[in-house]
C-alpha cells in the first residue's frame, strides 16, 4: 500500500472505533448514569445526538461502523501475510451476531460486552478477509490466465490486416488489436497441427488483402481448404476492386477438370544463361532432399546436366519445346546421343565442361554416375496429368500486373509432396522475380507449410519486396522443421527477417526463443517471519518471463501469442500480443472450386494421354533429327538451325 494513502485508512479504521463507542454510550446510557460515569460534557453531547437524530437509526448505524472498518481492514491487511477463508468466516459469522444481536439483550452490562466482543471479533475477520483477498488474486495469477496489458486500439491504412482478438489481464477479459500496419515487412505463421492457422491468421489476411484490392498468389498445402476460401471471398468483395477486376486461376495437379495449365520454365522466364541455373537448382534441391544436406560432386553434376539441358530446350527452335515435361523426357534419352548434340551447341560450353573430361578420359562409369544423380529423382515425374498441367500456358506469373490482376491458387497433395512440391517451387521462384519490380500493385504471397518446398531466394524476396508493396505470409508448424528441410542458417535468417509473428502452440526451442522475445517484468515476491510477540513481512523484486516458455506451450485452439512491427507514422505500443483470437465471420458465398474445363472426365482424359504421347514423340524426334543432321560448317551457329 503506498505510504501516502496509509493515513486515509487508519483514519478509517478510528473513526469506526468512535462510532461504535458513541453507539454504546448513547444506547447504555442509564447503565453508566447508574455507575454515575456521566458528566455535564457528556449529558450535553448525548442531548445534541438526540436531538439531531443521528442514532435513531440503530441499524443504519451500524453498516456505517462496519463499513469503515472492513474497508480500512482490508487494504491494510492486503501487506501483510495471507489467509486462507477457514479464518475468515467463524469470526465474521460470530462477530457480526454479537454485534446486531446485542440489542435484543436491552442496555445493560450484557449488551455493552455483547457488542464490542463482537465487534472486535468482526474486526479480527475483517483482517483475515483481507489477506484471504490476497490470497485469492495470487492464486488467480498463478493459475496462468493472466497475460499483459495489449493494443486495444485499432489502427488501420490501406495496407494493414486488422484483427481483433481478447485477453485476459487482472483477472478481467479485455478486447484488443493486432495491427499489423506494415505487412509488407514480412509475417510468420507458427504452430502445431490443429492450432488454428488457418482459421485465425491465414482466413483474415484473405478477407482483409481481397478487401484492400491485394493481387494475391496462396500456396494450398492442403487443397482445397484455403482455395476455396479466397474464391468465396474473392465472390463477396469483389467491388472491392475499382480499377480492371482481377482474373482467378487455381492448379490442381490431381484432376486436370479443375485445374488451369502453366509453364514453370517458359522461355519469357529465363532470359539469361543465370536464370537455367537457378531454376536447375530449386528442381534438384526439392527432388532429392538428400541435396540439401550438402554440395558433394554428384550433386553438383546433377545439377550443371539438369541446367545444360534447360538452356538447350531454351535456344532450341526458339524455345518450342521448353517446357519441364520436355526436359524430363530429355533426360530420359541415351545420354552419349545427347552428350553428342550439345557438342554442337557452342552456347553449351561452358555448362558442358563438367562432363567433358569424363568423356575425354572414356570414364563412362563415373559419367554414368553424374547423370544418374540427375535422372533417378527426376523419374518420379514421368505422369500423364503432370505433363499436361506443366505444359500448357493459360497465365503470366506477372499477378500484379495494375492492368491484368490476377489471383492464383496453387494445391498440393500431402501423399504426394515432394512430386508436385518440386513443380511448385519452380513456379514459385519465376514468381518471385517477376513480381518484385516497382511500378506494380500490392500483392500478397500466402505459403502454408513452407517447409514443404524449397524456395531458393525467400529471405532476399522478404528484404527487398517492402518497397515494391509485396507482403510475404509464410507457415509452419515449428522452427525446428524449418532448419530441418532447409538448414539452420537459413530459416534463422527467414526467421529474423519477418517484422511479424504469429505463434500458437509451439514446443521445445521455438517456445523458449519466443519468450525471450517478450521480455521480462519485475514480480512482487513476499516472504514472513513470525515470532510469539511480532510478525515481519519482506517484500522483494524478481524478473520473470512475461510469457514463459510452457504457457506458449500450452495454447489453445485459436489462441496466439506474437508480435508486429510498426511504421514512423503509425506506432504501436504494446507490439506484443497473446490472447484468443476473435472470428470476424463467415462468408456469404459458399461456392465449391468449379471446373475449369468445359469438358467431361473421358474427353480431358483422352486429351492427356494424347498430350503425353507427344512430348514424348517430340522429344524423340528432336534428338533423331540432331543426330541425324549433319555437323555446321566452320563459322555456322548451331543455334540458328
């Protein structure tokens, strides 16, 4: 209790005391004027009560006393040691009896002892009840419901994702915000399975992004959950967008009905020789995981023949035949055959050159080796419905174009991840540096389940896409599967980047790296000392963890704890948030993913058998028709054969 307001209370506690005394002089009054205990003083002071009608009221009289004297009692007795409600109520109950029912025993010596026993037991339980209170509210604390003092304020732009949550502080329920002012700083969804990703991050980011005229690019791990959410309110929002409205188009590699067709390494995407490497790195780091885990030789010769062959499909013929498909298809021919046609490519020279001394030196077993490194993950892909949905071109990656806006939707399939996982991280890539160009709209990229895909390029994309109003959204269950499929240089890196944090329930590392993140905050301890004659009370400092590691542990469903990131014009304080995250509704559209294919299942399939057919033929005669021309004269680019 601070010192200054200590005086009020005792002043409390003595004007009770007088009350009460009065009370009884006034009401025993012929009992001490029998033991002549009364004077002039006093017979004058007794007059003016009665006449002032003060204690007519005997009831009313006694509520004040024991008003004052439980309030006092009870703020003061708050410093002292805690009591459990076992001595709180037999005092109380007794005292208060005593103390009412003492009238009922008339004005004699009875009544005056019947009343300040009671009284002074009442005051007793008044004391206990006190610390009883104390107790209480320290119980309330250490049953964990307690958060910290949050953002109730909603501060909004144009930009912004708004979403309301409430929280537990003091034992009261308030109503909060988490302002995300700034999204293009990057945000990061963590927590385990079941936690409410879905739900409480990813469902708002939609609605607000679609909202706020967003282009937007969602990576639907588990199609088509999040897909049929941005379609439903992509239908209830769209006058949302003033200018040109944006197009939607979804991929579904399992049902070539539902899906729209794209061409990951189109030769518009590859216009330097730089640009094959890269792609050829983010198809090989996704095929075969075991890549990511270092860069021995046969990695790296997977690598240089899968970008070697990208760049001749690239230059060949003007690139008719770039597609992957065709690049698979390619590799599947007899390697010496197309050892031999890009020998006759000089653009091919360099990327040649990690095979050429093993043909040199006839050390075929070792070539063998280098190319099967390529080929063996690269099997996998051989299927009649990913040939189709990976060698058509019904849209530009260019989602942000102001003049063609589009919103795209890309699925997965957990039993079959790491297959369509490697096609999607190539579109990815291409979409990353296509869309991080000034002069675009404001774009939003959703992952989920990040660590599903390698993503070559992702923190650069988060540093340097502020300026160009691209907002990066990336999920994942925990930090420690992050470091798993990446490594832990890099995801430390992704997650250092992001300006904001949303974490359900997370364990071991993550959780105790995230509380750190919350600080710390001095807690009151106490600690007694009693003897026969005094007791002594210590009061102490310590700093705690403003959200231990097992409360953010021990989340619930829709519950998330985080931080953001704010701007020079608008501030933000707090930045940390935990509390229960509020459902701002359902959509009104409840529309399933239609077909995109005006067709039935018997004909599109008929079409994709055929389709297979020829790339398969096309490639075949390709590399025919090259073995079969005969070598350019001296000076002649092949090239422009």
């Amino acid at each position: 209790m601070d010192s200054r307001t200590k005086p009020m209370f005792s002043a409390f506690l003595y004007f009770s005391g007088a009350l009460v005394l009065i009370m009884i002089y006034y009401e025993a009054y012929p009992f001490w004027a029998e033991l002549h205990l009364t004077a002039g003083l006093t017979d004058s002071l007794m007059l003016a009560i009665y006449k002032a009608g003060v204690m007519q009221n005997w009831w009313d009289v006694r509520l004040i006393a024991l008003f004052f004297c439980t309030w006092s009692v009870m703020v003061r007795s708050g410093s002292s040691k805690e009591a459990q409600w076992q001595e709180v109520a037999l005092p109380v109950g007794i005292g208060a009896a005593l103390f009412f029912g003492g009238r009922a025993a008339g004005t004699g010596l009875l009544y005056v002892l019947m009343t300040l026993v009671g009284f002074a037991l009442y005051l007793m339980g008044a004391i206990a009840l006190g610390r009883a209170w104390r107790a209480m509210k320290a119980g309330t604390m250490d049953r964990g419901n307690d958060t910290f003092p949050q953002c109730e304020r909603l501060i909004e732009n144009r930009y912004s994702i708004n979403i309301p949550t409430r929280y537990q502080d003091k034992g009261k329920m308030h109503k909060g915000y988490i302002n995300v002012v700034n999204p293009f700083r990057g945000t990061m969804v963590i927590g385990t399975p079941g936690s409410g990703k879905t739900h409480s991050v990813y469902g708002p980011y939609i609605r607000q992004m679609i909202q706020k005229g967003y282009s937007l690019f969602v990576y639907d791990y588990k199609f088509p959950d999040l897909t049929q959410r941005v379609m439903n309110e992509l239908l209830d929002n769209i006058d949302c967008y003033k200018g040109v409205k944006p197009e939607m188009y979804v991929v579904n590699f399992d049902d070539p009905l539902y899906s729209h067709r794209f061409n990951p390494i189109h030769p518009r995407y590859l216009q330097d020789p730089i640009d094959a490497t890269e792609i050829a790195e983010v198809i090989m780091k996704n095929a075969s995981k075991e890549t990511n885990k270092g860069d021995d030789f046969f990695s790296l010769s997977a690598r240089c023949y899968v970008d070697m062959l990208i760049w001749f499909l690239r230059i060949y013929e003007g690139g008719k035949y770039c597609t992957f498909p065709h690049l698979i298809e390619l590799m599947g021919q007899n390697y010496k055959h197309v050892l031999l046609i890009m020998q006759r490519y000089p653009e091919l020279d360099v990327k040649r050159n990690t095979f050429q001394d093993a043909i040199t030196d006839r050390a075929f077993e070792q070539l063998q080796g280098q190319i099967a490194s390529a080929r063996v993950p690269l099997n996998r892909f051989v299927s009649e419905t990913l040939y189709w949905t990976l060698s058509g071109d019904d849209f530009s990656l260019q989602i942000n174009d102001p003049q063609h806006p589009k919103i795209v939707c890309v699925g997965n399939n957990p039993t079959r991840q790491q297959v369509y996982g490697t096609t999607l991280a190539m579109l990815m890539s291409q979409l990353f540096k296509i869309i991080n160009r000034p002069g675009m709209m404001r774009c939003g990229v959703l992952i989920d389940e990040l660590p599903t895909i390698y993503l070559k390029g992702l923190d650069h994309l988060i540093n340097t896409a502020r300026q160009n109003k691209v907002a990066v959204v990336l999920g994942a269950q925990d930090k420690s599967q992050l470091v798993k499929d990446y490594d832990k240089k890099e995801s430390d890196v992704i997650f250092n980047t992001v300006g904001n944090v949303f974490a359900g329930a997370v364990k071991g590392e993550t959780a105790e790296g995230l509380s750190k993140s919350f600080g710390k905050f001095e807690q009151e301890t106490r600690s007694y000392q009693e003897s026969d004659t005094s007791e002594h009370v210590t009061i102490s400092f310590q700093q705690r963890d403003v959200l231990p590691a097992s409360r953010i542990e021990a989340l619930s469903q829709g519950s998330f704890c985080g931080y953001v990131a704010d701007e020079y014009r608008q501030k933000i304080h707090p930045k940390v948030f935990c509390g229960e995250i509020i459902s701002d509704g359902k959509t009104t559209h409840k529309e399933e993913v239609p077909q995109v294919v005006d067709t039935t299942k018997e004909t599109i399939m008929k079409e994709v058998r055929l389709n297979y057919k020829r790339i398969r033929n096309e490639v075949y005669n390709l590399v025919q028709k090259e073995l079969n021309r005969p070598d350019p004269e001296p000076g002649a680019t092949a090239a422009s054969s």
